[in-house]
C-alpha cells in the first residue's frame, strides 16, 4: 500500500496588503495579547478571500484558505488554477521558504525546490559551488554530490560556464541548471512551479522527460504549470484550487475539462455578456449565440455524427466593404479543431449598418469529449483588423453514441479531435 508522504490540514495563509511582511509588532502584539488570555487570533476572523474580481474591504486578504490533501510516494500530482489561486504559495509552504498562518503539513523525506528564478542560488558562487551548496542543504554527503555532478552539468548544458558566478547567467541558463541539480540530487520529493516556461520548447521537453524518469523511481513530484498539456501528459492527480480555496483533487484529465470550463464565457439565454469580446472595437458586435439541434431545441449535448445548428446575431454600427465571418470549434484547453467562414470563397462581405442574424449547419465530426466556441468577424479593407472576437463562449458535450439509439460505436476514437471522411479505394496488386 502507498505510503502518505505529503499531509497537509487546514492549512491557511494570510498577508497583510501593502506590507513587505503579514505582521507588523501591534498585530504580533495583539496576538500575543489574546493567546495569553486563551482567546483566539482575532486576525484568524478578518481578511478577503484572494478573489481579484472584487474589490476587498479588509487589509488582510488570505492568499490560501483551509486547504487539506495528503499525497502518496510515487505520485506525480499536478496543482492547477488561474493566477492568484495561491498554487506558488502552497509550494513556498511546502518548501519551508515561508509559514502557514494557520494549519499544518506533514512532509516525510527530503525536499527539493524549484520555484522562481533566484530561489536556492547564491549569486556569487559559481555554478559549481552552488550545485556542492545545495546538496549540502538538502543533507547530502560531499560523495553523494560528487556522483551526480557530471551528469548534471551535462543535463543542465552550462558546462562551459559552470565556473562562471551565476549572477552572470542569463535567466535559461539559471533555470537550467537549478532544475538539474533539484532533479539529479537524491531526494524523495521534488517540487516545481511554473519556472520551465523561462526555458526553450526543447529544454521544456527535456524536463517533462526527466520528471517521468524521476516518478518512475518512486519519488514523489508536486508540478505547478499553466501548461495543461505538460499537465496532462506528466500527472496521475491533479489539486484544482480557486481563490486561495481547495476544490477538488482527482483525476487528471477530468480536472483539467473543469477547470477549463470554468473559464468559459456563460451565454445564459443565449445572450452574449457585453463585456465578453477578447478584443473589440465600437464597429461590430455579437449579441446572441446558441447552438440548436435540427429541432431548433437550444442544446449543450451532442452524439457523435450528429447535425447541429448554430445561430448568433450581429450588430454592425458602421458599414464594413470587406467583412469576413467566422466561427470555430475548439478543446477546453484553446486547440482550433474546426472553423467555418463566411466565406472567403465567395468573396468578402460589405455590411450595412443594421443587426443580422446568421445561422451554420454542421455534422458533429468531433470525436467525443468537451468543447467551446470562438466568434470573430475581421475588415479586409483594414488590413485585416478584428472588430470583434469572443473566445470559449459556451460548452457542448460530444458523446460516443448514435444519435436517438444506445448503439455505442465501436471505435475507440482516441486520437486527434475530428475524425475526417475521405474516398478509400483497396486494390490488391
């Protein structure tokens, strides 16, 4: 049976806004005063959710709040959420670079951080130096290190400056060999936040390789990305968190589709919030949108190979000569899987001042899974300008069965997002 080695209970942090530090000496005072009374904090009482979509009425905002999950040895557990989730402050906490408010976490084994660019280095040693200092830091003996050295400098590709003091490295160098010496160094729990997005598509790649090495020897990884795709490739768990606040912690790729939905624009009765558009401009706008079965039913569910319609209104409010249209279809994580325009082929569109109503009949060829919806309508007259774009507008279901029958279709259709009909001809020769 795995063994828990990460338990953390109600574990919640707060800062003090505008303030280098959470505390100041009356607030620690106050503290020491009520607990020597046997009263509670009275700053556990106040303090804003970390929402940043309001505006706070408290100076105290907490950054995390009750957050409880344990992780099991072996796991690779991937913590998601928008910016301001408290995911890097999680990982401060883990990583013992600061204290919980309220709270515990229980950590069994040796850590090792990768958090922003800066952490864990001095900036006057050298490469060298840093890799013996870290080591020591992480309790390693000095034969330990000298094990691993070679294949650190080689990982990390700064062989050439590894002499060099690190202060004189440019920020992908630094990132490359901070993340060789936490993965090479013998410890059982390895932690990184978003930092590999400072390094190349290739080191990134290399990195996501090396985290699978790493889990495959037992060792227990914590990886923070906005990269849903490096997500869904390294983790088998997943912690979502909004708002400072514990959702749920689960499956990976179930996680992600909630997550992803989550930021979805909502077009309640069809109609399209004003301030929805991506980018706008006082030209155009879309008002409504709906996707329709061939009943002209609203719907949020399709079977695969199924017809469907979609519908949405358009205000222009100054003519366009040369206006192009156009719709597209893709995953929760920002894939186009389809587009439809109306209709380069047929030539540009001159609109008028006035409001239309479109409509686009489709077969839904997407194979099954989640998807959202992008509106854009674009002047060639302007160099191509958007006058209006809306992106992830709506959600719609695609399920692995023919429409108004329980017949599941055999195919398991697990690679890419459309599935294409073509011509086939088979000869034999």
């Amino acid at each position: 049976m795995p063994q828990t080695v990460i338990e953390i209970n109600n574990l919640s942090k707060q800062y003090r806004l505008g303030e280098i530090s959470a505390k100041t000496f009356t607030d620690d005072f106050k503290r020491w005063a009520y607990k020597l009374r046997g009263k509670e904090d009275p700053f556990l009482k106040v303090g804003d959710d970390n929402d940043r979509t309001k505006i706070g009425t408290s100076q105290y905002v907490w950054a995390l709040k009750d957050i409880s999950f344990s992780v099991q040895q072996g796991d690779v557990l991937g913590i998601i959420g928008k910016n301001g989730a408290g995911k890097s402050t999680l990982l401060k906490i883990l990583s013992r670079t600061t204290l919980p408010t309220i709270g515990e976490y229980k950590i069994k084994g040796r850590v090792a951080s990768l958090l922003e660019v800066g952490t864990g280095f001095h900036p006057d040693l050298s490469g060298r130096e840093n890799i013996f200092l870290n080591g020591a830091i992480l309790g390693m003996t000095k034969s330990e290190i000298k094990k691993n050295f070679d294949e650190i400098v080689t990982f990390s590709g700064v062989e050439k400056y590894i002499d060099t003091p690190v202060k004189r490295y440019s920020s992908g160098m630094y990132v490359r060999l901070a993340f060789a010496v936490a993965a090479h160094l013998e410890s059982e729990i390895l932690i990184v936040d978003e930092v590999l997005a400072v390094g190349d598509a290739e080191f990134q790649k290399k990195c996501l390789g090396k985290m699978k090495d790493v889990s495959g020897q037992g060792r227990t990884i914590l990886f923070v990305s906005h990269n849903m795709t490096a997500i869904r490739a390294l983790c088998n768990k997943t912690v979502y968190l909004q708002n400072g606040k514990f959702v749920e912690i689960g499956e990976t790729t179930q996680l992600i589709d909630r997550y992803l939905a989550s930021d979805r624009i909502d077009n309640k009765d069809g109609m399209i919030p004003a301030n929805a558009s991506t980018y706008s401009t006082d030209v155009a706008k879309f008002l409504t949108f709906k996707i329709l079965n061939k009943k002209n039913q609203e719907i949020d569910t399709l079977y695969y190979q199924q017809k469907f319609i979609v519908e949405f209104t358009l205000k222009i409010n100054q003519p366009i000569a040369k206006a192009i249209v156009d719709f597209s279809i893709g995953t929760l994580d920002t894939r186009y899987t389809y587009t439809s325009t109306y209709d380069q082929a047929k030539g540009f569109m001159p609109l008028e001042i006035g409001t239309y109503h479109l409509r686009l009949e489709l077969d839904a060829k997407m194979v099954p899974g989640s998807y959202t919806f992008y509106l854009g309508i674009h002047d060639f007259a302007n160099t191509g300008l958007t006058l209006d774009f809306i992106e992830k507008i709506g959600i719609v279901n695609v399920l692995q069965f023919k429409e108004l029958t329980n017949e599941k279709f055999p195919l398991e259709m697990a690679f890419g997002n459309v599935r294409i009909d073509g011509d086939w001809t088979i000869q034999k020769i």
